[in-house]
C-alpha cells in the first residue's frame, strides 16, 4: 500500500506516518522544513518494523505552493491513499477585534486551498482523509479563525465524496493534542492550559498524535466508510 501525507514531518502527520509504515505500507511525507525532513528521513528505520515493515521516504514540499505540490504530485502517479495534514500554526488567534484579516487569510491559505489543490491533483485510488480540528464544532472565544478554516474543511467533505467516488473522502477532527502547534505558549503556561483541559474532557487527559493517528489508519482501511467525520477529541465537544 503506497500512502502519501503532505504535512507530515511533525506532530500528527508523522505520527500517522510512522504508525502506517510501522505496519507495512510505503508512506511518503512531505514538508517544507530541513530539519524536520531530516528527522522523519532518519526515523525511517524505526518505523520499518523489522521484515515486514515498509518504508518512510520524506520530501521536501511546500504545500503552499501550487507549483511544488504540482510537480510532486506528478512525479507520485498513482498511489493509494492520501492524508493532508497542512497546517499554518496559530496565526489568526484571537478575537475579531483583535485579529487582522489578513492574518485570516494566511490561515485559510495555510491550510484549507492547499488540501484542495492536493486533492485536485493527486491521482489517487483509494482515500482522502483530512485533518481538520474540533475548532469548527467548539465556542471558545478567540478560535473564530480555527472555526473558520476548519468548519470549511468539514463542510467540503460530503460533497468531495460524493463528487470523487469511488475514492472515499473523510477527515479527522482532533481536539486538545500535545503537539508543537502550541509551541506559541511557554512550556509553563501550556502544561497549566493541558492540565485545566484534562479535567473538562471526558477522557480526563489531551490527546496524543499517536491517538489520532490511530483514527487515520482506521479511516484509510474503513471501505465502507466515506463522507464521515470521525472527532478525535476526548469527548471535548461534547462536555
């Protein structure tokens, strides 16, 4: 099985790839910072998984632009399934007074037009699975931006699978994941912020990128599963 994950250097995006080739698939992961590239390169090894591992291959990509992601989609051909993992950080935090529309704009640029460039490029076979975040279901004030950009993503799903069948289109919809993402706090502040969310998610704890990682590889093999939202959150956006 050949998997590819744009956005997948870091955070949820390698944990996904390291898991899939853990288990035998071929995964190619691309990003656009050396020395995460160079990490991902080096761990392939690790996720090999002894003789009937596969392989982890990671490219330098810049999925913000159509160009790079044009010409690396063009050089993968045919694959199996892809996982869009983008993500422009924490620009855009913030209330609507606050926050500079064009900072807005770069989030939506970040994130939600490269998965659709991705998507309308890729010559893939099997699946699309997406990450979005529970920003687009939640209330909390200063994530309008987050809502924003991830409530698109989830509202393109059912019409993208219903347009690209019989390739399946899903996505994941994590919550509170200790990741870099939050690297725009300091560590002391962060951990108290992990620490208050634990007690408000039902699953007492935030996520791992290993737990939504685990919900891709289900949606990637689910064949009977397409135009579906999977929240991976603890039970945050229903406490």
């Amino acid at each position: 099985m050949r998997i590819v994950i744009m956005g997948g250097t870091a955070g949820i995006g390698l944990a996904t790839a390291r898991l899939l080739a853990a288990e035998g698939s071929e995964v190619i992961v691309t990003g656009r910072d050396p020395q995460r590239l160079t990490a991902a390169g080096n761990g392939a090894a690790a996720a090999k998984g002894g003789e009937a591992g596969g392989g982890l291959v990671a490219e330098q990509v810049d999925g913000t632009s159509e160009a790079e992601v044009a010409a690396f989609l063009g050089r993968m051909g045919a694959f199996d399934h892809l996982v869009l993992a983008f993500s422009p950080g924490s620009v855009g935090a913030g209330t609507l007074a606050a926050t500079d529309l064009a900072d807005v704009r770069a989030a939506f640029d970040g994130k939600l037009f490269p998965y659709l460039f991705a998507a309308q490029r890729a010559e893939v076979t099997g699946s699309i699975t997406m990450v979005s975040a529970s920003s687009a279901r939640a209330g909390l004030p200063g994530t309008f931006t987050f809502a924003a950009v991830n409530g698109a993503i989830e509202r393109i799903v059912s019409p993208l699978a219903a347009e690209l069948a019989p390739v399946r289109v899903n996505a994941v919809s994590p919550g509170v994941v200790d990741t870099a993402w939050w690297s725009f706090l300091p560590e002391e502040q962060r951990r108290a912020q992990f620490a208050a969310a634990s007690t408000s998610i039902p699953a007492g704890r935030v996520g791992q990128p290993e737990d939504v990682a685990a919900a891709i590889r289900y949606l990637i093999g689910a064949s009977y599963v397409t135009g579906s939202i999977l929240p991976v959150d603890g039970g945050f956006t229903v406490a």
